[in-house]
C-alpha cells in the first residue's frame, strides 16, 4: 500500500477547519419537511456544491427533480481502478419540540467534546467526511485513489420522494461498483460497526371524525361520540398482549431467522440493562420470544409516531373535538411490501373504528427492507480499514431504521450499498439536543481516506 502518511498528516491539521465549516453547514435550516424551508433546503444544496467545487478537479452539477435539487460531482481519472458512488444527504428533520433543546437547534454549540445542532449527526457531519478526504487527496497528490461520484440528496427525510425517479433518468451517470453510504450511523460509540441489514418503512396517518365541530363537553359530553376516546380504542386494537401486531396477514411474509444469525446476533456484547438506563426505559417490552437486538433488527414492527386532537393550549377547554388523528409507520423486514402493509393496517382500521366516528386514511411513503452481502469486497475493505482506524475488528450489525436508498440502488442500478458512517446510535438524531462526537469526525476523516487507499490498490 502507498503511503498515506501525508494525506492523514493533513486531515489531522485540518480538524479545527473541517469543525468550523461543519458549524456553519449545520446553521442552516434545511427541513425538508416543512414548505416554509424551501429556500433554506436550496442553500444547504448550495453550500455542498460550493464545498465540492473547493476540494479539487471535481466535476459538480446540481440537477433538479420536482422537489429539492440533487447535487452531483464526479472525478474519474483513476483508469482501471473502482468506481465508488458516494451518497449522503443535507436535509435535516424538524427541530421540534424546541423547548427540550438545551442549545437552540440552529445555533451549533461545543460541549465536552460534541456538537450539538440539528442534521449535524443525520447527515451533514458524516456526510462532509469525504468531501474533506477528497480535498486532502488531491492537496497531497493531484489525484483520488478510485473514481469518485457524489449523488448528495435533499429529500431523505422525507422518504427520498423523487430519487427513484432520479436514478432512473440518470442510470447511465451513475454507473459504478458500489454505493458507499455517509448516511447510516454505527450501533455503538465504544465499537466499530458495519450494517449489513437495514429495515424498510410504511407509513399511514389516520383521521377519526366525530360531530362537525368542537362541541362544549358540558352540554354535549356523554351524547357524541368523542374521536380522542374513540382512536384511543382503536390504537389500542393494533397490538395483542403478547407484543405482536394484530393486523391480519401482517407476519405472512415474514421469514424465521436462520439459527446461525440469531446466534450471531446473541453473541454481540449487548448490556440490556444499560440500554434501558441510556433511553431512561423501564423495562423491555415488544413481541415475545426473541430478544431486544432481534426485535430492533430483524422483526417487523408498529409503532405509533404521534397522536392530537381537542385543546392543546395552556390550561383547560372544555370541548368534545370534533377530530383526532394519529400518524403510523411499521419498520418491515426482507419479503414485507411496504404496500401490501399499509393496506392492510388501513384494512384493520377499518374494520375497528368505534361506533359515532369517520375514519379516512392517508398512506405515507414506503420502502422495502435492504441487505448487503457478506462477502461483497468494499465491506470487506470496509472492515479492514475501521480495524486500522481503531485497533479493534468491527461488529457485524443491522440496523432498525431505513435507509430507502439502499433498495433503490439495488433495484434499479444493481448496486450493493456499504454503509461507512460515522455517527452513532444514541447521538439523539430525529430528537432533541442531537449531536456529533468530534472524536468520530476525526476517526471518520481518517477511515474513509484508508478505505479509499485500499479500493485503490
């Protein structure tokens, strides 16, 4: 191998500069849910070509698609070497709720040894690793070690509404041998980690409607039907005592785990009673018969996301609501068609709603569950190179989140996806008070320069 002596030497010199170009890519408030931010969503997608064009001889293109731009950039003058097709994404989730924030959510702050600020985890710190790593290379040698293409997205958040219709205009561009992935996260902060699994998605929001309007409860209680009783009933249904989901057909394509994975995962060093005192839960509860990691990992689930209707302010209002509603997602394992699986949640709905209510419902975005083969090559220099970063040989993991990308690249380019972030499980991401481990943004910056090395080879 070559040495890669200066090009480290470099990205160690760099730190308090990559940290202060990462502080200023996390002030901006680029929430792709919220319509309101669709300016702020534009100029992240700006910032990240400007800091493309900044790290050398790339070629950078923001291409639009119906919702946020998607910005491309591209360098192949290694001539036989890999191609890698690096994803990420530099739309955040919303801040709320803004009052559990110890640090406003926009305004970036250091506290021993992390940065706390909105997307700066999920994904904008993992995500602007490789563009550094890029620059360094080509400070020190004029050149990459393998031919790079970015696709740096804006809708990930959001389920990436219009990607597969992206990667489907632009298969040609974005020919490659991988997808190597910033976004993702590792399990643990004390042990490197690949997933090699993640969960798909399915999601519903549900309306109940009662009388036509809020009605005083004095006067009306105890007459209508109220829709916040009445989704409390019906929520309720969606779940047996023994843990597992009640839909009919929910489980039909769900596949039993091979004895050597539930072994496998069994044997990860997995403190149950720790992980309850870091979430501050109780007591572990979900489908009986497997444990905590298969449940997370490996088994489908339904979770309610949120549920509102009637008088929210300070103090009391006394109204029977005229509405309630309720958002859903069910987190699918290989086989599950996110389909097949709103449907057939919304059937149940149905055919539970309390007496006195109107039920509609509302299918959300969907993606399939993904894997990544065991013995695909840049896992395996994956593996090498986190083992020269941190003197450890990384767990073999899966993740309970989605990552639609995955089954899109698999689906429509034939492309595995490596999963090579370098945020953590517990750095609160889609929460209050997220935050970014500068010590992974130094590990980070000098993994992804190894792996590059050894993909070179």
């Amino acid at each position: 191998m070559s040495d890669l002596a200066p090009v480290l030497a470099r990205l160690e010199a760099g730190h308090d500069r990559t940290l202060a170009e990462l502080t200023a890519f996390a002030r901006i408030p680029s929430v792709s849910t919220d319509p309101a931010r669709a300016a702020d969503v534009r100029a992240a997608a700006a910032w990240v070509a400007a800091r493309l064009e900044a790290a050398g001889p790339l070629t950078v293109r923001t291409l639009p698609t119906p919702g946020a731009p998607v910005v491309y950039a591209e360098w192949l003058g290694a001539p036989g070497a890999r191609t890698v097709l690096i994803y990420g994404h530099y739309d955040v989730q919303p801040e709320d709720p803004l009052e559990q924030w110890t640090s406003p959510p926009f305004e970036p702050a250091v506290r021993a040894g992390r940065l706390y600020a909105r997307g700066v985890s999920d994904d904008k710190g993992p995500m602007l690793i490789p563009l550094v790593v890029a620059e360094a290379f080509f400070a020190e040698r004029g050149r990459l070690p393998v031919n790079v293409k970015f696709l740096i997205e804006g809708e990930e958040e959001i389920g990436s509404r219009h990607l597969e219709a992206f990667l489907r205009e632009h298969r040609e561009l974005l020919r490659a041998d991988a997808v190597l992935s910033a976004d993702g996260a590792m399990w643990r902060a004390d042990e490197p980690s690949l997933a090699v699994a993640s969960r798909g998605l399915a999601a519903l929001e549900l309306t109940l409607t009662g009388p036509a309007k809020d009605l005083h409860s004095g006067r009306h209680g105890g007459s209508v039907a109220n829709p916040l009783h009445a989704l409390a009933r019906l929520v309720a249904s969606l779940h047996g005592p023994d843990g597992r989901v009640a839909v009919r057909g929910f489980y039909d394509r769900v596949r039993e785990l091979p004895a050597a994975e539930r072994a496998e995962i069994a044997a990860l060093p997995f403190d149950e009673g720790r992980y309850l005192a870091q979430v501050g839960a109780i007591l572990p509860v979900g489908e009986a018969g497997y444990s905590t990691l298969e449940r997370q990992w490996t088994r489908p689930t339904l979770e309610v996301n949120g549920m509102w209707g009637g008088y929210q302010g300070p103090g009391s209002k006394t109204v029977v609501p005229s509405q309630a509603h309720a958002k859903i997602t069910c987190r699918l394992v290989p086989d599950q068609d996110p389909g097949e699986i709103a449907r057939l949640v919304a059937e149940h709905l149905e055919g539970h709603v309390p007496p006195g209510v109107r039920l509609a419902v509302v299918t959300g975005h969907g993606a399939p569950a993904a894997r990544t083969s065991r013995d695909h090559p840049v896992l395996q220099a994956a593996q090498a190179a986190l083992e020269e970063t941190f003197g450890v040989r990384p767990l073999i993991v899966r993740m309970g989140g989605t990552l639609p990308v995955a089954e899109l690249f698999q689906r429509l380019l034939g492309l595995e996806t490596v999963y090579f972030s370098f945020s953590t499980g517990d750095e609160d991401f889609h929460a209050p008070n997220e935050f970014f481990r500068l010590e992974r943004l130094h590990q980070g910056l000098a993994a992804w320069a190894r792996l590059w090395e050894r993909l070179g080879r």
